[in-house]
C-alpha cells in the first residue's frame, strides 16, 4: 500500500524553531497522504526549511540547493519547495530566484498551512509561486505535526522577536512578538502527554517576554507554573532566554518546580559594556554576572552555556579581552561562538569598524581553545557520579552505543546496541570528555 503513496523529504536548516515548523510541515505532508522517502531520491516533494541568521548559513543552504538542480533535472516531476527565514529576507529570497530557478515555489514561515495549496499550485501551473503574506498573521495552532521522537516535543509559546538586537536578523524575517494563549499551551501540552511525550521544551526568540504582549497578566514563570502541573511531563526544557528579562524571581520560582531542567542558556553574545550596548542588549556585564552568581547559589548543580559573537563592528582587543575574562569567570559548560556576520538590514552592517576576518578567525581559536578546557573540566567533575539520562536513540556516530541527555544537556554516550530507547535510565558516568560523557547503566531501575 505504501509503495503506491508520494514521498517527502524535508531538510532543516537553523534553529529549534525550524526543527518545530519542519515537524508540521511533515504533518501536513502526511496528512495529505505522503509518507516520508527513506533517501532523498525517492522523494516526489523536496521541502528546503531555510536559515539566513548568518552568512555562512545561506552560503551552505545556496549550495545545496544549487545540488538539487541535478535531482529535478533526473525526474522534472520532483516538487521543490523553499521555506523557512530566507524566504522572508527579500535579499535571500532574490538570490533563490536567481540561483535557483528550479524552485517550483516558496513558502513564509507564516503561511505553513497553506502548503496543500501551493503543492497544487505548483503541480498545475508550474509557475514559481510565489505569495508571500507581508502579515505575520498568526498561524492556526491546530496544525498536525509528525514528530521526530517519541518522547521529546517542542512547544512554541512564542513567535517572532521585538529586540532588535543591532547584528541580528530575526526581528526583520520573523516579525514582532507574539505569544500563545497559556491555555492553548497548557492544551498542547496534556495532548503531548497523552500520547506519551515526556520531555518539552518551550520554544521562543525570548521566552522570558512570554506574555508581556498580551492583554493577559501572565508571565513566564506563570507559565513555566503551569506546565509543571501536567501530568506525565517530567522534564520541562526551553529555549531561548534573554539575559535583560532574566530576573532573580524567575530562578527563584524555577527551582520549585521540579519538571524544570537545571540548564540555563543565557547567550552573554558579548562581555564588554561598550559591545553590549552597540549590540542594544539592554544589560552590562556586571546585571549579568550578578544573575550567573545567583544561578549558581540557587541551583549549584545547574549547567550554564552561552552563545558569543566575536568580531562585532568596532571591537578591539580589550572588548575581547572583557569577552575572553567573562568567560574565565563564568566557566561555562558550553558555549556556541559565532563570528560576527553583518546582515544587510540591520543596525550593525552599516557600522563603520568592521574587523578584519583573520582578526575575527584569530579571536575564535583562542575563545573556543579556552571554553574547550573549561568544558572539559566542567564535565570531569562529573566522573564517578549517578546521573538520569533520557535515551534518545543510537548514536549517530557508532549504532553500537546510544546517546541521550540529562537534565543539564549533557551529551551521554552507553554502550548497547538498540537498548532503552525513549527510557529515562539511571547511569554512572565513567568517562568525561570536552563535549561528552560516557557512561555506564546502573544495576537499578530510574
Ligand atoms: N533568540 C536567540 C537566538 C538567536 S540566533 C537569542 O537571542 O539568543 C542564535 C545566535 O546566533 C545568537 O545568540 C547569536 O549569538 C548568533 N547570531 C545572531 N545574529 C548573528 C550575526 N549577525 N552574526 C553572528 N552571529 C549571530
Ligand atoms: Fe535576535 Fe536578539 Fe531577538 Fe535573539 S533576542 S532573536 S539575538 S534580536
Ligand atoms: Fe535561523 Fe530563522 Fe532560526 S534565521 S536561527 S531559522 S529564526
């Protein structure tokens, strides 16, 4: 019966957020009738979900989609569509209509439960089609979704973002602030629970402006209050925090809610004062370590990574310098560094001092050699310790060990082939390395 239906095959580029839409986008594909191609070739509709938050990015998406040229030209009936924040930046999106005529139609991350209609659209007419709404209108939330795991789901609370960081392009393709109704969530979380997810995490640019854009007195930690409270979901994640918004009362509530993981990501992008402010994030360095500190009293067994960008117009050494001891300070357990990419657009590309590449290359070593040894560290001291681990499946590296997470995203490794898929295990860490840990299972039960 299957091998009479079409197939689809969707790559996801860029954020959490992509991964989410890329979920309902494979829902609607499916409820449609599609089933999803075990190989790209076999696919009769070819989804591209963009990322355009760096150059580097589109470069790599540009690429690909430059490659699939071939695959239309072997069968001219493969349908290709192109969604996601490059379709929403009309730079990106004139360059995929120059670079990528084969594109049968494009698709705004506002518009993912028109794909049906444009599918038909470009069955029929084979004109590039091309409508994209300027409204960020908000998107049905009765969507279907096929998820990639059984037991892990995202949970948007959020979409779009209102800071405007001065290098960032996500308020310009994704539109302004837009939070759900907490009982649309809370409803989404218990019909996840029901059908047997464990783990959430809430998604957002800045999930702790959850609320502050409707009419409504609630808050994140309201709502963080309120997913706790549903049965079955035992691990609460979400991503991503803003370090302006994230106030002492928010770690205080946190940590009497025992669903909440002990992870914060609070991306510092930057430690000097004078950065900070170019980059209008709306705190110093100082508001910053004060909330680090206080992480760390409250919730002394808590992981904390970052992101940082390194190269912003007009950094010198000593705005580095300020980066590179921030991170002396903090010691992350990880962190994400990014180099500087101006956006045409935004605030920052058209500020006069733009560094040098080399100077940006030569800035990254040496950040990221340092966070190296400090996550290395961080996850020695982890050695001989019993930690719960979610498995989510066989490593991507070596089928023959399975890899999971714990509460404080810890990458772990076990040996067993196929074992305890989808099962919250107890394990003895046995083995520390920068950015794993390996492990061994427990003789008791979790
Ligand atoms: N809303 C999230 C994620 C934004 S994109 C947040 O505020 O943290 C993820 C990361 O990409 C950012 O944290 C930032 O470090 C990086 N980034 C964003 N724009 C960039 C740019 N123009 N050049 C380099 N890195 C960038
Ligand atoms: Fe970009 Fe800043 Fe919004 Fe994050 S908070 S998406 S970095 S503008
Ligand atoms: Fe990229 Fe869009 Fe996410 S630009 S980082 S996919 S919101």
């Amino acid at each position: 019966m299957d091998e009479e239906r079409s197939r689809y095959h969707i790559q996801t580029y860029g954020c959490q957020m992509n991964e989410h839409d890329s979920e309902v986008l494979a829902g609607i594909l499916e409820d449609e009738g599609f089933v999803a191609a075990d190989d790209i070739s076999e696919a009769e509709v070819v989804l591209v979900n963009t990322c355009c938050v760096r150059e580097s990015a589109e470069q790599r998406i540009l690429g690909e989609l430059g490659r699939l040229k071939r695959l239309k030209y072997e069968n001219p009936d493969v349908i290709m569509g192109v969604c996601g924040c490059m379709v929403m930046n009309d730079r990106s999106l004139k360059e995929i209509r120059r670079r990528a005529s084969h594109v049968d139609f494009v698709l705004g991350t506002n518009q993912l439960h028109r794909l049906p209609e444009f599918l038909r659209r470009a069955r029929c007419d084979r004109a590039f089609v091309l409508e994209r709404d300027r409204e960020y209108d908000v998107l049905p939330t009765d969507l279907p979704r096929r998820r990639a795991s059984g037991v892990r789901a995202w949970v948007p609370i959020i979409y779009g973002c209102s800071n405007f960081c001065s290098y960032c392009i996500v308020p310009h393709v994704r539109g302004p602030e837009n939070s759900r109704l907490p009982e649309e969530i809370e409803e989404d979380v218990r019909s996840l629970a029901g059908d047997g997810v464990r783990e959430i995490t809430l998604l957002g640019q800045n999930v702790n402006s959850y609320g502050m854009d409707l009419e409504r007195d609630v808050s994140f930690a309201d709502l963080l209050e309120r997913v706790d409270a549903v049965p079955g979901i035992r691990w609460v994640r979400y991503t991503t925090s803003h370090p302006r918004d994230y106030d002492f009362d928010l770690v205080d509530r946190i940590a009497r809610l025992e669903s909440v993981c002990e992870h914060f990501h609070l991306p510092v992008q930057s430690g000097s004062n004078r950065i900070l402010e170019e980059m209008n994030r709306g705190y110093t360095r100082e508001q910053y370590l004060d909330l680090i500190e206080y992480i760390r009293r409250i919730h002394p067994e808590s992981a904390i990574t970052t992101d940082v960008i390194v190269g912003f117009p007009g950094e010198t050494e000593d705005d580095f310098a300020d980066t590179y001891s921030l991170f002396e300070k903090v010691q992350y357990d990880n962190a994400f560094a990014f180099l500087y990419s101006p956006r045409s657009g935004t605030r920052a590309a058209d500020l006069s001092g733009q560094v040098p590449r080399e100077v940006k290359g030569e800035r990254l070593d040496l950040l990221n050699q340092l966070q190296r040894k400090i996550s290395h560290r961080r996850n020695q001291e982890l050695a001989g310790r019993e930690m719960t681990v979610l498995v989510d499946g066989p490593s991507q590296r070596d089928p023959s060990v399975m890899s999971g997470r714990t509460r404080t995203n810890k990458l772990v490794l076990l040996p067993g082939a196929g074992q305890w898929e989808n099962q919250f295990v107890r394990v003895r860490i046995h083995r520390a390395e920068p950015y794993q840990l390996v492990g061994q299972l427990c003789d008791h039960e979790d």
